[in-house]
C-alpha cells in the first residue's frame, strides 16, 4: 500500500484498539480499513459499545491504534508519538464535541483564540484577532464574541465550538455526536452550517446515533463489534435549509390552526 | 505557547476564585510580610547604631593609652600613663591625617549660677568639634591660641545648660571647675545619647592643656583622636600611628592600642546580623509553609480543570503548554502572595517604627531576596501539580465529570 499514491484525507489501514482494563482485554475496534477522500461529509453510526467512539478518537489522533496504519494527509500518524499527535491535532484537524466542551468563563472569541495558542508559528495577536472573528462570521456569531458560554443557547456555544475547531484551517473536521445535545430544530441548523463548511470543501466526519441527522450526510459507515458492516452513499440525502423551511412552516400551520 | 498569554490565563484563573487565591498567598504573605517587617525594624536598629557611630566622627582613629601593669596585676588599656601630649604633635605630621586631639578626662563638680553639677570635663584641642562631627550651636569653639595660653574658656554640652543655666542664654557667663573661674565661649549642639546609653552633651570642654595644667596637673593623656582624610586611608593612618608610636616609645610590649570607627561599628551591629540570621530560618520555614499551601491548592485546581486540560490537549496543546500554564500559574500566585507580603511588611515595620520613633529601613537586598524566593516557592511547589496535569490523557481528560 502506498500512501503517497492517492490523495485520501484519511486512510486507514486494518485499524484495532485494544483496552487492557484489569483482567479482560476490550477488543473495541477489530480490524478497520477506510479512506475519506477530501470533500467527504460522512457519518459513523453505531449502537453504543460499537466502537464508533474508539474509531473517532483515533481519527482524531487522541488515542494511538494498537494495531494497523492510519494515514492522515498522506502522514502515517499511527507513529507518532505525544507530542508530534498534539502538533497534528492542532494544525490538521478541528473538533466538535457533544457536550461542546468551551471553556467557561471565557468570552466566544478567546474560547475560538485558544487553538491558535498552541500554533507553533506565533501568530500574531491582531492576526489572531482577525482570524477568531472570521471564525465566528463564518457560523454566524461574529456579534456574541464577547459573551461568555452561560449567555449562550445550546445551539449557539455548538457554533462558537464549530467557530474553534475551524479557527487553525484544519483539512478535517470530527464532531463527536454534535447534535446530541440539541433540540431538533437546532440540530439542523447545526447539520445547516456543516452542509455549507462541507460545500466550501472541508471534509467532515461525524460520529452519530441518530438517522435523521445521518442523513444530512453524504456517506454512511455503520459499526457494530468494532468492525464495519456496511459503507454506502445516503440516498434521498436532507438539505438542512429545506428542512427548517418546512419546519417553519408547520409551526406557522399551527399557529394559525 | 507564550509566556504573556499563560500569564493572562493564570491571572484569570486566579481571579475566578478570589477568596481561595487570597486563602492560597496567605501562607507566603505571613512570611514574607513577618521577614520583611523584621527585617526592616532590625535594619532601622542597624541603621541607628551606624548613624550614632557615624556621628562620632566618621574616619576617626582613636588611640588609647596602654595597659598599665603592677606587682603582676595588668589593668587594661587606658590604665597606664603613656600618651603624651608630645605623640600627640608627632601624629599631626603623619600622611592623611587632618585633625589631631589630645583627650584628657576627669569628672569635676561644676558650678554657675549658685547651682551645681557633676559632669564630665574634657581637655581636647580646638579640633575636636570637626573630629567628632559635631557643630558648635552657639558661641564658637576655643582656639590655639587658647591653647598656648591656658585660657580658662570652656565651651559646654545641651544637658549642662540646661542643670546650670535654665532658661538663659549660657554663652559669656562664667562656670567654676575647682574654684577656678572659666568663661563660657560656646555651647555645642545638642547630640543626644550614644550607643552605651551616655548622654553625650552631659560635658564640658576646655583646652587640654588648661585641664592638664590648671584642673589635674597630669602629664599624660587619656586617649588621641585622630581624624583621617576618609574612611579609605584609615588603615594606613591607623598603621601609620602604630608605627610611629613604637619607634616613640621604645617599648617591648606595645603600651598603646589603636582602633577605628569601622571597628567599633562592627562590633555594635554584630548582635542584629546574628538576629538576621535567625530571621532567614524563620522565613524559610513559613515560606516552606506557604509552598505546602500552595502545591494543596494547584493540585485541587488541576482535578477541577480536567476538563479543561482535555480540551486544550484536544485542541493540540502540547504536555508542555500545560505544564507551564501550571507552573506558572503557581509562580504567579506566589509572586503576587510575596508582592502583598513586602508591602504589608514594610508597612508594617513603618507603623512600628512611627509608634516607637525610631527608624525602619527595608533594604533593597531583603526585597530581592523576599521576591526572588517566593517565585522559587512557586516553582517548587507548582512544579509537581503542573507536571501531573501535563501527563493527564487526552481522552481521560475529556471524558472526565
């Protein structure tokens, strides 16, 4: 297998994890191969105890493989050690998490800074300035910068988060059950500004439980025992503006009903 | 990761918990503030000490007459009779040296006025205001030809004016010192007491050689002081004198000692080094103290913010950012602790020095010294808190309630 021959954003190549908690050993990924091409809006599903989380946070490049080959941008990463890991998260992937994980007590525009502390270039603090609120405009909250996470909706810190992760320009984007927290309309607007980060080229994975969210994806791997059973395009795919449209117009239906 | 953006995240966290940061610094604030007040009150004690040596002239070679000797019964310098007022002259001519002054004492019961007192009576030469730094209030000091003539002129401290004359003005009024009619020509200024707790303007001054002549008929003098040109060539003045003394007087067994002010003064600010010294255990035990609270508190701080940890690890912080972040934080909280400790001391040490009337002096050193060891406080004990948050795992990290 050569890396360098095609231009996957992700290959990965008979991937296992294996736990060693006390006695037994989890075998919570068995063998997963896979390629993400760039452009790529794909959703990983699965029953809890699937692996589907395990296989997140190695993409992400939290979690070393046991076994196997993940190449990243044509970077074999699966040989890494902590802190060349750290470097890869910060400049090549950007992270969406249920629980939106902002810091508290920060204002939105320094949660959306925080990556570029950590960029090995130093930026420049004007330059980092432009950069968070750029960031912002883009997910819509270039207004709220200054309001600290408790003065934000659900739907709005999952924005500054989104805000964060693209703040570095990451060839990837993972969101770990993004919606999981959400109402259902917030959730499409959510699934709204992926499908247009998506349309601007950025490849998106998304862990999710939920079928109508996964269907506002372009591909669907589902999971079960650590090992892919089945890989295939979404047919009758959602568009989120179409959808809160129609939601629009039912909640107008019955008002006026 | 910068070291300006650490600070202001540490700055932050700290800020967050007011109360428990104040809690935190306490420690190093007792501390620090206990040494620095001492310190200062020591180094004001200090200070006092060197300003009355100082005031008894400050580049002054004093040299005493010898160890007096007698059936085998040695008495101790000043005991035999070996200065004489020829030494005196001889010393005048040495290098450096600027004022010479033959001293005679003697306590003499002195009378004006129909009053009467016991003070002491000094024969010195007209130099001995300039030897011993000390300015003539009012009226003038006697002069050489005073001297040459015997005169029977005096001039007298603060304390003597005011047994004798209260409420008048002393200055060509007459005292008697043995029946013997001596004019008043000035009174010195007020001095005050000295280190041993003498009161320094309890004295009458007159020619030495009226004194030797007219009061005591003594050949011999107490002790020569003897000013040098600065505190630079003291030693050369003082082994100069030495030398010439010897050759004088021809004598075996040296029958003179020579001592200078640096001397003296070290001898009188020997006790509050040894006070300095003990103040260095107590700091570093209550600064030691300080640490304990500090390192408790980090570590609190670091299971709290696991979370934190996990999301700025996510985001591609390196083991290194965080254990800086930390680090720092800790050193911050130490460095403000000791800030608040000088202050307090030296605020301290101001409030006792004005209710006491006395001085304090914080010297620049103990400040560096206070500072310096709090951010060393710092480091230790936020080294091992901040070395635990950056080996935490990512996920863990995340993951964690």
């Amino acid at each position: 297998m050569d890396p360098v021959s095609n231009n996957a954003v992700i290959r990965l190549a008979d991937l296992h994890k294996v736990y060693h908690t006390g006695e037994v050993d989890v075998h919570a990924v068995r063998g997963v191969s896979l390629e993400i091409l760039p452009g790529e809006f794909i959703a990983i599903m699965g029953s809890s105890g699937s692996g589907k989380s395990t296989l997140m946070n190695m993409i992400g490049c939290l979690d070393p493989p046991t076994e196997g080959n993940y190449w990243l941008d044509g970077t074999d990463v699966s040989t890494l050690d902590r802190d060349e890991l750290a470097d890869i998260r910060n400049q090549k992937i950007g992270f969406v998490f249920q629980g939106f994980n902002l810091l508290s007590r920060t204002s939105a525009l320094e949660n959306v800074e925080m990556p570029m502390l950590y960029n090995h270039q130093r930026i420049p603090s004007h330059e980092q300035l432009e950069r968070a609120t750029r960031s912002l405009e883009i997910v819509g909250l270039a207004k709220r910068a200054d309001h600290h996470p408790n003065q934000l909706s659900g739907g709005q810190q999952q924005r500054v988060a989104i805000a964060r992760a693209l703040v570095n320009q990451p060839s990837l984007l993972l969101a770990d059950e993004p919606t999981g927290n959400l109402d259902s309309q917030t959730s499409i607007e959510i699934m709204g500004v992926f499908q247009k980060l998506n349309d601007q080229g950025i490849t998106i994975v998304m862990v999710t439980h939920e079928l109508d969210i996964a269907r506002y994806t372009k591909r669907m791997v589902v999971l079960r025992d650590g090992k892919i059973v089945t890989d295939e395009s979404v047919r009758d795919r959602l568009n989120a503006e179409k959808e809160l449209e129609k939601l629009k117009q039912e909640q107008q239906a019955v008002k006026l009903a | 990761m910068r070291i300006l953006a650490s600070i202001k995240i540490a700055l932050r966290a700290l800020r967050r918990n007011k109360m428990r940061s104040l809690l935190t610094m306490l420690g190093i604030i007792i501390g620090v503030g206990a040494v620095i007040g001492l310190v200062s009150l020591t180094g004001g004690a200090t200070k006092q000490v060197e300003d009355q040596v100082s005031s008894l002239g400050e580049s002054i070679v004093t040299v005493f007459s010898g160890n007096f000797t007698s059936g085998g019964m040695r008495g101790g310098w000043g005991s035999a009779p070996t200065l004489t007022v020829e030494d005196t002259k001889a010393i005048t001519s040495i290098q450096n040296v600027v004022a010479v002054s033959p001293e005679v004492r003697d306590r003499e019961q002195v009378l004006a006025n129909g009053l009467n007192w016991n003070t002491q009576v000094m024969g010195e030469s007209p130099d001995y205001p300039q030897i011993r730094n000390w300015p003539i209030g009012s009226g003038s000091m006697f002069g050489d030809q005073d001297v040459r003539s015997l005169a029977k002129v005096a001039v007298i401290g603060q304390t003597v004016v005011d047994e004798l004359f209260p409420g008048e003005d002393p200055v060509g009024q007459t005292i008697r010192i043995r029946n013997l009619p001596f004019k008043i020509v000035g009174v010195l200024a007020p001095k005050g007491f000295n280190l041993f707790g003498q009161d320094q303007d309890d004295i009458v001054v007159v020619p030495y050689t009226s004194h030797m002549h007219r009061i005591t008929a003594r050949t011999f003098v107490n002790d020569i002081l003897v000013e040098a040109a600065s505190d630079q060539v003291i030693d050369q003045v003082q082994n100069d004198i030495q030398d010439l003394l010897l050759a004088r007087h021809r004598s075996k067994e040296q029958d003179f000692t020579v001592r200078n002010q640096v001397e003296l003064m070290e001898m009188a600010t020997k006790s509050s080094q040894e006070m300095e010294f003990l103040l260095v255990g107590v700091a570093a035990v209550s600064l030691a103290v300080g640490g304990i609270g500090i390192m408790n508190i980090m570590l609190v701080s670091v299971t709290e913010r696991t979370r934190e940890i996990g999301i700025r690890m996510a985001v591609g912080a390196r083991a290194a950012d965080i254990l800086i972040q930390f680090l720092i934080e800790a050193v911050t909280l130490s460095l403000i602790g000791g800030t608040i400790g000088i202050i307090l001391g030296m605020a301290f040490s101001l409030t006792v020095a004005y209710l006491k009337d006395m001085p304090a002096v914080t010297p620049f050193f103990w400040i560096a010294i206070a500072f310096a060891s709090s951010g060393l406080v710092g480091i230790c004990s936020g080294f091992y808190p901040a070395w635990k948050a950056s080996k935490l795992d990512p996920i863990d990290a995340l993951r964690y309630e």
